[in-house]
C-alpha cells in the first residue's frame, strides 16, 4: 500500500448506471487521516458522479463503501452529513438572502425543542464567529452572503463543513472563481485542516495547484479507475496522459493548414455588452477560428451578440460582404448563422420533445409544401438523415431527447443545425460534459464540416481543444480581443500568458 | 395519451354508474343540459389549455365571460338597462373588447416580462370591477337572447337532445385540434412550454407566438360568455366567478400540465365532461334501500359534497400520474440490476481533534 495514512474512507466496485450511460464502472478510492486527494479526470470521467455518491445523493448500483473500517450505506444527503462527510460544491450552494451564521447553519439550525421553537440566533452567531476565526475570514457572522466575494463564500462553506464536525471535506474545483491570493488563503486552511486529521478529497482541472497540494492523485477516464500517483511520482505529463489514455495528437483529425479562403463572417468594433471597447475579427470559408480565454471573458456574451441573442452596443458587422446585425436569433437563422450554445440542455434542447421535433424546430415553418401544415412526414425524414450522419445512438428519432447521454444530445444540437446548410456554425464549449469517444466524433465532424467550406467559430477553455482544432485563436481579456493568434504562433504558455493579462497586447 | 385514456375510462365508468343507479340520467332532459355545460365549459378550457400548454396561466377568463356576457345584454337587450342595438353589433362589440384584453395581456406578459399570473390577476379582479360598473349592481334580463342556447339540432320524441352549442364546441374541437397538432404554431406551443429559452435560441418567435395565446384564450372566453348569457337570459355582476378555476382544472385532469409543454385537445375534452358529469351529476346518484319497514327508500349524496367530490378526483388523478412517472423513472435508472447494500455501519462517533487553523489576517 503506498498510502501511509490511516484509511478513512475507502469506496470498492462501485458502479453506477443512468438512462443510457454507465457512469461508473468498478470504480475504487481510498482516503486516508490527514491526507489531500486529488481527484483527476476529464469531464464526464466520473468524477462528480462519484462525489455525489460518497455525498448521499447517488446511490450506488453495485459496490460498497466502507467509513471507519465499517461497511457503510449513505442513502441520503443528510445521512452522509451526519456520517461527517461534506461536499462543497463548485457552484457554492449558499443561500444569497441569509447571512453569514444563517447558512453555516442551515438545515442544522439551533432551536429551542424543535424546528418551531424559537431560533437561538445568539448562540449560532456566537458559534459562527468561532468557526469564521478559524478559517480566517474577518467578518461579523450576520453579514449577509450576497455581499461576499466568490473567495469569502469558500470559507463560509468550508465553516459550516466545520460546524457539521466533518472527517471528509470534498472539494469540487474550488478555485474556479477565486483570486490568486484566495487561493493562496485556501491552500494555507486546507494545510492545517490536513493537520488535524481530516481527509479532504479535492477535485480541480489546474494541473499545477493539484501537484502543490494533492498527497496523491487519483486518475479517472470514462468512469473507470486508472491509477493513483503519489505526490512524488506525480507529474503533468503522467497525470495528463492517465486521464486522456493515448497520446494527444490522435485526438484532434488532421486537417490540411487552410489558407485564402474567402472572409465570411467580419466584425469591426463590435461592442459586447458590459464591454468598453469594440472588438474585430472575421472568420473564413472552411476555416475554424478557436475563442479562448477565462471564464468571463466575454466569449459567450460575444457569441450571443453574433447569433442575435443579444444586442451589440455599438460597430457592425458584415455576413458575405452584406450587413448584417441581428436582433433577434431568428434573424441570424435566417442568415445561416447558427450557434450550439454553452448550456445545450437550457438553450439548446427541448428536453421532453424527440429527436425528430428538436431536430425540425428551428426549420419546420420552412418545410416546402406546408404552410401552416405540420409536415411531420420531412421531420422524419430530416431527423433520420441527421441520425444516420452523426451517428446519434439512438433506437429512433421518436426517442425524447431527455433520455440521451450528453455527447449524443450534442450530436442532435448539430444535427438540427447542420439540415439547414450553415455559413457560419458557432459552437460554445463544443465537448464540454461529454465522454471522450463522442469528444472525438465531434472533432471529425467539425473537420468534415470545414472542408466543405462552413465556417466554424468555437469557444471552448479546454486548451488542448483550442489549440488542437483552430486554425487561429482569439484570444479574449476583459470582453476584448486582445490578440488573434496563427495556429503555428499558438501555444499553450502563449495563450495563457495573453488570456490572464501577463503578455501585454 | 396514457393520462388522457386513464380519465375517458373513468369518465365512463363515471356516466355508467349514475345511469346504472338513476336512469334519468340519459333522459333527453339530463342530457340536453350537460351538454349544454360541457360545451360552454369545455370552449373556455380549450382556451385555457392554449396558454397552459407554453407554461403561462390565464386567470382572467372567469371574469371574460362575466363582461363579455354583461356588454353583449347592455348592448343588445330589449329589456330594461339594455339598450336595445341589434344582435350582431353587441356581439361584435363583446368579441372586440375580448380579443384587445386579450392582446394587452399578452403584450403585458411577453414584452415587459411580467408573470402571467399577476397580470392576469389583475385583469380578472379589474374586469370584474368593469361588469358591476356596467350593470351598476343590479341585472339585465336578456332572455330574447335564449334562442341560441335552448336551440336543439336533434329531438328524439319531441324533446330536444342535442343542443346548438355542441356544433359551436365541435367547431372550436376541431380548429384547436387542428392549430395545437397539426400546425408548426402548435408545435411552438409545445417547444416553447418545453423549454423556452432552447424554443427562442431556436429561433422560434417566442414572444409573438405566447401574445396569440393570450388572445386565443381571451377570444374563446368571449365566446363562451355569449353562450352563457343566452343560456342564463339575466346579466348580473357574478356570472362567471371562478370559472377560470374550472377551466384549469379541466385541462389538469385532462392531462395538461402547469409547467407546460404537455396536453392535447382530447384530454381537455375528457376533463370537461369529467368536471361536468361530477358537477351535475352527483344529485342524480342515488341508492335504492328498502329501509326496515321494507319501504324502498333512496339515498342522495348530499348536494354540498360536489366540490369534494371534484376536489378528490382532480387531486387522485394527479398522484396517480405522477406515481406512474416516478415508477416508470425508477425502473429507467435501475436497469435490471438491483442494488446490493452491505449491511449498514457507521462511522465511530469521534469528532477529530478541534481544528486550529491559522487566521491569516
């Protein structure tokens, strides 16, 4: 055993199904006392799937864990909670309108008898100021959450994990929307917390704080276990390809270098909203031009703008040579300029309806011969044309969309957009939330796609996407473009440095 | 359909079992009468379920009726109050101010974002407000208006059986039928209660499409409230109170849903004569008993029992769905493997040391 920390927790076999996807298969982690885990994997590895479970809010198909050295059976939230057990997630589950001891207390309030006796705010104060000292957040505990930072409100979750008198924190990407010097602080409490004995499983994708901070790593690929690297043998490169499974390169298809096509899209001081200045760039046939950049940055709200979604604020735009500026996204359909957004299943699906009707609904007022007519006949047809060419695992094109795994209900998102022959196809975080086979499908057909002369905006903060599928990188700082980078000037230390400010323009 | 097949079935065992207790109940007189209510209901909840299908509500149908039925008897009534303009004109007059509430409502709703709810709320309490402004507290006779209510397309023995206003409810049947699954604007309706945002960056015009159910919805109401001032034949201040909750719980058991993008026309139908035949029917049922002496007696369920009774199905009808749902779920996530727990154990209920950590400040 290279695990020199008394075991803790310890997860056997554990498997998990859901419609359509096995999520997790034969999977196994063990947690030691005062130990840091990081827990690594692409998205859709499984990683979170396996967090809800060790939180009580999955319960697993097969497998067992064991808590303590006790076989254990976490069937609830509250049950794992008072196990010791507490997940905090990446997107903070603090209630906004409550304040600071309100939340560190929620759900385990201090009451006179029971949950209709009178609040013993007091105390709870009293005990919330103790618990904010010890994470070293320096406010009086009624402040109220909504005027907290994104730092602050990590420490008000890692309090009430404290107050919950929990063994295991579970932290799912917790400086995803911290500063530098929040992280630092988080870093400086996760030491002592791993002092006083408490096993904390930490989840990120940035690969350098994981190689500070983690004790060991533990990889994830396509829900399976792959192995564990201690803090020594630990590095970018083993980790990077125990997560990823093959060399990167066989990834990404080869796509001919593509140049002097003719410019279809062209944006000249277009301004964002929330923006201050106007950004220009123009997208040729068949050529895909990646957006990278931080969370924030500006990329969305800029893709919005291109789709009609949004209103630009100022500067225009031209589509073949002809102005173009689209208030509203049925404008922009019209026009051939069509966007796969960021949160397919909010904006992009119609969850309970088929594949069929997802499919047609941006179209179906256009089927020829219809007019006000459903033609579900085309429908059919359209979808199963779509079907066959994305290769959607499906029984049919009457299966409700609601019931596919993530990388197929990307597949319908393009299907539909691909019926009606785009000029321009804007994909937002074209992979994100999918396994890695479908990953690869996609690339083939966004290659396939470029070849016939569709030009391809993509957003995406997956670096290895960014850098592996564009033709050239824009490179987005505070809702600007602060520079557009030729594929063979693109680099990962390159596009960072730009993206976070510290190569000036 | 599942819902929809579950309640036509109840429906009959429903008119079964009051024929079987009361054979009354398929008199011409019985039937001539429910019909006549389950048309007027049914054109209303038809309305309803145009809105409740993208998710919206519209509270102020009840109130539609009212006014509409108040503005048609002002207008055209030869009695006392009314002010005695031909037929066509007030009903022209009605339908014109249903279907500009209509737009207003919609245009409220869909371009300031405001929440169905609320902005029909207001209307149904302002509409109101306007009928007893119109009437000014007392009524209006109407009855030379009864003609299109009391007519009847069909008479078996001299007594009419089939009343006029089921051919104006078959017409409203088949049209909605036709614009909810026949055309691309009904399938809006059903992307758009499915999911909004995907329906709107899909290109569908979601605002104008919403606008046109309000309109539909108000439309309909004003033709319901015609009928059913011709069928009272006397305007007052209250025609048409709660008859919004009626039409939403029609489409409800019918198989529409609150949150939208489910529901059919046939389902509201169903619903309709569901809401209907218990309404109407409970003081038809009756139990034959010979009581001690040996008298036949009978037994009426007491009168007050109806809303329970609606109240009861409407509630029972929505647990078994959704019971069927999360069964059907489960079974869904669960494959076929069935879960192996060891036994439970438990943490050892030690607490690790009191934490000190450093405050950095």
């Amino acid at each position: 055993m290279l695990n020199p920390h008394p075991t803790l927790l310890a997860m056997r076999g554990i498997t998990k199904r859901f419609p359509g996807v096995v999520a997790l298969q034969d999977v196994s982690l063990t947690l030691g006392r005062g130990e840091v885990l990081a827990l690594m994997g692409e998205n859709g590895a499984g990683k979170s799937t396996l967090m809800k479970i060790l939180g009580g809010a999955y319960q697993p198909d097969e497998g067992e864990i064991i808590l303590g050295g006790n076989p254990t059976v976490l069937f609830n939230i509250a049950e794992a909670k008072r196990l010791g057990i507490a997940l905090i997630h990446q997107e903070l589950m603090l209630a906004g309108n409550l304040d600071i001891a309100g939340n560190i207390f929620l759900g385990n309030e201090r009451a006179a008898g029971s949950s209709f006796g009178w609040l013993d705010r007091g105390g709870m104060n009293r005990r919330a100021a103790e618990l904010l000292a010890r994470v070293g957040l320096d406010l009086p505990p009624t402040t109220p959450v909504s005027r907290l930072t994104a730092g602050q409100m990590q420490m008000v979750e890692i309090a009430k994990a404290l107050a919950l008198q929990a063994h295991i924190i579970i932290m799912d990407e917790p400086t995803s929307s911290l500063t530098l010097g929040e992280t630092r602080q988080l870093f400086k409490i996760i030491a002592d917390l791993r002092a006083t004995g408490m096993g904390i499983v930490y989840i990120s994708h940035r690969m350098e704080e994981v190689l500070e901070v983690a004790d060991r790593v533990t990889v994830l690929r396509d829900g399976r276990y792959v192995g564990d690297l201690s803090a020594q043998e630990a590095t970018h490169e083993k980790i990077v390809s125990m997560m990823v499974g093959r060399p990167l390169s066989a990834w990404f298809p080869e796509r001919p270098a593509r140049a002097g096509g003719e410019v279809v899209l062209e944006a000249e001081n277009l301004v964002v909203p929330g923006a201050r200045a106007g950004v220009s760039f123009n997208v040729r046939r068949g050529e895909i031009l990646g957006f990278a950049g931080l969370v924030g940055s500006g990329r969305t709200e800029l893709m919005e703008v291109l789709f009609g979604a949004a209103s630009a604020r100022g500067g225009i735009m031209r589509l073949e040579g002809a102005p173009y500026l689209p208030s509203t996204t049925r404008d922009a359909i019209s026009r051939g300029v069509y966007l796969a957004p960021e949160d397919r299943k909010r904006h992009g699906l119609v969850l309970p309806m088929s594949i069929a009707q997802n499919v047609s609904l941006p179209d179906i007022g256009n089927y020829p011969g219809g007019g006000a007519w459903l033609q579900r006949g085309a429908e059919v047809r359209v979808a199963t044309q779509e079907l066959e060419r994305m290769r959607i695992k499906a029984p049919s094109v009457f299966r409700k969309v609601v019931n596919l795994s993530g990388g197929n209900q990307q597949k319908v998102v393009l299907g539909k957009w691909l019926a009606m022959r785009p000029k321009v196809l804007i994909l937002d975080e074209p992979t994100r939330g999918i396994d890695v086979g479908a990953k690869a499908e996609i690339y083939r057909h966004m290659a396939a796609l470029a070849a016939q002369g569709i030009a391809i905006i993509m957003v995406s903060s997956d670096m290895e996407e960014v850098l592996g599928m564009s033709d050239r990188v824009a490179v987005m700082r505070e809702r600007r473009i602060e520079r557009v980078l030729d594929r063979a000037d693109a680099t990962q230390e390159r596009i960072a440095s730009i993206m976070t400010g510290a190569e000036a323009a | 359909m599942r819902r929809e097949l579950g309640m036509l079935v109840a429906l009959v065992v429903l008119c079964m079992g009051l024929w079987w207790s009361n054979a009354n109940f398929v008199g011409a007189n019985n039937v001539f009468n429910t019909s006549r209510q389950i048309s007027m209901l049914g054109i209303l909840a038809i309305g309803s379920a145009f809105v409740i299908v993208t998710g919206g509500i519209d509270l102020s149908v009840g109130s539609m009726v009212g006014l509409t039925g108040v503005i048609l008897a002002k207008i055209s009534s030869t009695a006392e109050g009314g002010l005695g303009h031909p037929l066509w004109m007030g009903i022209c007059f009605a339908m014109g101010i249903a279907l500009a509430i209509g737009l207003i409502q919609g245009l409220l709703i869909t371009q300031l974002n405001l929440q169905p709810f609320i902005v029909t709320l207001g209307f149904m309490l302002m509409l109101r407000g306007v009928s007893q402004t119109i009437v000014n507290g007392g009524n209006i006779s109407f009855s030379s208006f009864g003609s299109l209510a009391n007519a009847s397309i069909l008479s078996i023995h001299g007594e009419p059986i089939l009343p006029l206003l089921m051919l104006f409810f078959l017409a409203v049947v088949i049209i909605s039928g036709y614009l909810l699954h026949f055309t691309v604007f009904g399938r809006y309706l059903y992307a758009i209660g499915g999911n909004r945002d995907a329906a709107q960056y899909s290109g569908v015009p979601v605002k104008r499409v919403e606008t046109i159910t309000y309109v539909i919805s108000a439309g309909l109401a004003g033709v319901a409230g015609i009928c059913w001032s011709s069928y009272i034949s006397q305007m007052d201040q209250n025609v048409g109170v709660a008859f919004e909750l009626s039409a939403i719980a029609a489409c409800v058991l019918g198989g529409c849903s609150l949150r939208g993008g489910e529901g059919t026309v046939f389902g509201v139908i169903i619903g309709t004569g569901l809401m209907k035949v218990i309404e109407d029917g409970l003081d038809m049922f009756r139990i034959r008993y010979h009581d001690a002496r040996g008298i036949l007696q009978f037994w009426h369920p007491n009168d007050n029992w109806r809303y329970i009774v609606i109240g009861a199905v409407i509630l029972v009808a929505v647990i078994l769905d959704q019971v069927v749902h999360i069964v059907q779920q489960h079974r869904r996530t669960r494959g076929t493997a069935a879960p192996t727990h060891p036994p439970t154990g438990g943490f050892p209920v030690q607490p690790p040391s009191e934490p000190k950590v450093g405050a950095a400040s």
